[in-house]
C-alpha cells in the first residue's frame, strides 16, 4: 500500500500568515492528489486535485505544488474562514490512501 | 445540483450486519462511479470501497473484504453497502462519494454526501 506521510499534524497560524503542508507519498503516485478541507461537524470538501489544480469555487490564495513525492498545500494569507483540518488523498491505486490529517488553528 | 443522502447508520451490536443506502439525485447516477469513505469519530479518513459506474468492478480495503459489499441499483439511482459481521473498529462516519467524471476510471472523491454514523457497541 501507497503511505502518505502528512505534516504537521497541527498548527496555529496567524491572520495573513503563509501557511504550507506537506504529504509525501512512500511510492510514485504522479501527479494523482487532492487536498481536502474539513470544518467540523461537515464532510470533507475538495480544494486541489491533480496536485495543483484548483477545485470549483475554491479561493485563489490556494495552491497546490509537488517536488517529486512531496506534495504541498500553501495558503497564501490565511483567513479566519481557513480554520480546518486539511486531508491529503493519493488515487494512484488501490487501496486509496489518506494522509492522517493537519489540523490548522488561529494564533 | 449534485446531492448524496447517506441514510441507514445507527448502533448495532458487535457481529450484526446494517445496510447503509445512499440516495444521489442531480446528475446521471448510472453513469459516475461511487465510492464509501469513513471517519471514525476524532480520526482521520479512510477509504472503504469503491464500485464502476456499472457495477461490473467493484474494490475493497482489506480490513473489510469478505464483510462488507458494495452495490448500486441504477434505476433507483442508490448506492448501498452491506456491513456483515461488524466491529468496534468499524465505529466511524459513512460519506457516500461521486467520482469527478463520468466512466470507468474513479479518480478522487468529488462530491461528498453528508455522512452517517455507524455506532458499533454491545
């Protein structure tokens, strides 16, 4: 099975701050990644998907990138509505596998 | 408008079966491959299985095959999965999922139903 490592499994951050978190995969996934945000209480919701392709609706201040098996999430300048744990996916095969999850707080 | 409603979950006794539905309406069912994810509560998330727009493929985590099966009725436009033999560790949110694209290949988990609670105790 594909491992995905996620870090950090949390932080705070500050209003405006650039934020970036990482998943690296234990095998070649390509570019096969999304990025999911997750508010509590509610199912998870789309953000990046192919490692840096930008979801429907989602905020321009989101980007995805890779440098060979690492994958990264930045928000440029965090905004309050940015609180969420954030999950990593890799669909390269089965079983799919979710990285364990970084939860993004407010300083 | 894509919608999933996930119905079915609720507590059951160790080594009882539940059967969970997903009902999906705004778009062509019979044509999108589909998916469970689950959450077990404070954890993270876990793929669980997932089915062809057909329902010819059909794949499985291991800790569930031989317990659990995937299913869709087409003209009902309904995804459903059978929980046999249940455990603790099977205690989690089920989300019904929809493939991005129409087709064979799944890809990721595009749109999400809103989950329900599989509750597994004696």
């Amino acid at each position: 099975d594909i491992q995905m490592t996620q870090s950090p499994s949390s932080m705070s951050a500050s209003l405006g701050d650039r934020v970036t978190i990482t998943c690296q995969a234990s095998q070649d996934i390509g570019n096969n990644l999304i990025w999911f945000q997750q508010k509590p209480g509610k199912s998870p919701r789309p953000m990046i998907y192919y490692a840096t392709n930008l979801a429907n609706g989602v905020p321009s201040r989101f980007s995805g990138s890779r440098s060979g098996s690492d994958y990264s999430l930045t928000i440029s300048s965090l905004e309050s509505e940015d609180m969420a744990d954030y999950h990593c996916l890799q669909y390269k095969q089965y079983p799919y596998t979710f990285g364990a999850g970084t939860k993004l707080e407010l300083k | 408008e894509v919608q999933l409603v996930e119905s079915g979950g609720g507590l059951v006794q160790p080594g009882r079966s539940m059967k969970l539905s997903c009902a999906a309406s705004g778009f062509t069912f019979s044509n999108y491959g589909m998916a469970w994810v689950r959450q077990a509560p404070t954890k993270g998330l876990e793929w669980v299985a997932t089915i062809s727009y057909d329902g010819s493929s059909t794949y499985y985590r291991d800790s569930v095959k031989g317990r659990f099966t995937i299913s869709r009725d087409n003209a009902k436009s309904t995804l459903y999965l059978q929980m046999n033999s249940l455990r603790s560790e099977d205690t989690a949110t089920y989300y019904c999922t929809r493939a991005p694209l129409p087709g064979y290949n799944f890809g990721w988990f595009a749109y999400w139903g809103q989950g329900t609670l599989v509750t597994v105790s004696s």
